[in-house]
C-alpha cells in the first residue's frame, strides 16, 4: 500500500513539472546583407593638361588655383573661380592660338574677351546660344538668333551651334570692320594697346572694360599664347596695378557716371538693380538721365 502511495505521489510530481516548462521553438534567421554606405564626396576642380590620357592640375606659376572667386561682367553678372577660368583657358586656347595665326588677333585679347564676355563660360549667352562674345545680329547676320534682355529689352544675338563658330565669328567680326582696322597696325603682343583700342573702336561701352581686359590678361598670364605664336621666349610678368586704378564706373563701386549709350535700362541690368529702385535712389522722375551724371547703383 505505501508502495502504492509513493508510485502515485511520484507520478504526480513528474506531471505536475512537465506542464509547467514553457515550450521555445527556435528558428534560424538569415542575416541581411550589409548596405553599402555611399559618401558624399565634393567634387573638385581641375584643368586638361596634355599629358596623355590623364587628368592633372595645370602648373600655374604665379597664378593661384584655389577657389577664390571673382565676379565677371558677361551679359549678366556671374560669379567664378580660379578654377573655372583656368579650365575655360584650358579648353579655348588652342582655338585663341590659331586664330591668331590666320586673322592676326592677339590670342590672349581673345581670350580675355571670352573670359569676360561669357563669364568663363557660365554667362546665360554662352551656354544658351554658344556666343562666347555678346555679338549682336546686325542688320547682316542671317543665322540662328537669340532675344535677350541687355542695353534694351529682348534684343537679337547670334546664336552658334558650338563655341568653335563663335570664336571664329569674333575674328571675323574684327577683321571685317573698317572701325577696328587700327587695331591691325599694332604689335600683335601689345594686349594692352589692343584692349584700349578696341574700347576706342566701340567695342565696348563701359569705360573700364581695358581696364578689366587687361587685369585678366595679366591675371592668367594669357600673354604667353601670344609669345607661343610669335615663337618668342615668354617671360611671366607681374600683375598690373591698372586694376587697383578702376574708375568709378566699375561694378564694384557705388556710383555710375553715365556715359554716351547709357540708359535706365541698361545701368540696372549691369548693377543688378531695378529700373526703380534705381529712380528712387536717385530721385529720378522720368527716364532722362545726362551724360556725366552720377547714379547712386548700390
């Protein structure tokens, strides 16, 4: 009988703990693939060297190729860098080079109007049309044209398939015109008599456009495709102070004094200012404005 009991007791217990264990089913999980983390990276500037098939920065000697920035009076004002007007040079230069070779005119002018009439590249006219010089239709232009706001509203620019056409429009442009014949009797390395002649000749209406010619000239030292043409030994000159002497009439200063072809229209659009705020700066009733008069443009 007690034997009995103990056997019962004993069956009860084990029951009793068997019920009570709680069941785990275990499962194996696959492990997800690791994502690959992309990072972000700057992207950096560099210039075409002819070194095969590589990319390298181009020596620059006295010129700086970090990223300070400058401001370029194209048909709009645009902001570059060091960077984008040396792989602008980098592109055209060759171009300027046999330009100069078949129609005479400095490759370093060329250049240096490119640079500055197209800001490097970036200015609305260059990349919407390929005209790398601001060259208007004129009566005899029969190609593509472009309508742009500039001395006046939506007036005709050439349009170009490629900037190679424009280059070569720009020389035809010159060579063609009684006006600049002048131009033909200087030295072909005088830059610096070319950049005030073409002022002379019209080419430009801003006062201080030999000026900021000749400051990029000297800046990027365009002077050496000249010397590259002329087989000449190129000697690295130093930065003119003619850039610490811009007259007020400059982009950067306060003050505009009005000179003959200026209108309203064209002030503002230079300054980057409304035709509005440009009267009520100036308590200016009507549009009439006289030569030698001073706007306050800031």
């Amino acid at each position: 009988m007690i034997k009995k009991l103990v056997f019962g007791f004993a069956l009860i217990v084990a029951t009793s703990c068997g019920t009570s264990r709680p069941v785990i089913a275990y499962t194996k999980s696959k492990k997800a693939p690791a994502k690959a983390v992309v990072k972000p990276t700057q992207p950096v500037a560099v210039t075409k060297t002819q070194t095969g098939n590589t990319t390298e920065p181009t020596p620059a000697n006295t010129i700086s190729t970090s990223n300070s920035t400058e401001v370029l009076a194209a048909t709009t004002r645009v902001k570059v860098t060091t960077a984008m007007v040396l792989e602008y040079i980098e592109k055209y230069k060759e171009i300027a080079k046999q330009d100069m070779i078949d129609y005479g005119i400095p490759a370093s002018i060329t250049l240096g109007q490119g640079i500055l009439e197209s800001g490097a590249g970036t200015g609305p006219l260059s990349i919407q049309a390929n005209n790398h010089f601001g060259i208007k239709c004129h009566k005899e232009w029969t190609g593509p044209s472009i309508n742009y706001d500039d001395d006046a509203e939506q007036e005709c620019f050439r349009k170009y398939m490629e900037p190679k056409e424009s280059y070569r429009d720009h020389s035809l442009f010159l060579t063609s015109r009684e006006r600049y014949s002048g131009l033909f009797k200087l030295q072909k390395d005088d830059y610096k008599a070319w950049a005030k002649g073409l002022k002379d000749a019209g080419y430009a209406t801003d006062v201080a456009y030999p000026t900021k010619l000749i400051g990029l000239i000297e800046r990027y030292q365009l002077q050496k495709y000249d010397a590259e043409v002329l087989g000449k030994v190129y000697i690295p000159t130093a930065v003119s102070s003619v850039e610490k002497n811009t007259p007020a009439t400059d982009s950067n200063s306060d003050l505009h004094e009005v000179i003959k072809g200026d209108t309203l229209y064209s002030i503002s659009k230079r300054y980057n200012i409304s035709v509005e705020d440009l009267k009520r700066k100036n308590n200016i009733p009507d549009f009439g404005i006289a030569i030698g008069q001073k706007l306050i443009v800031k």
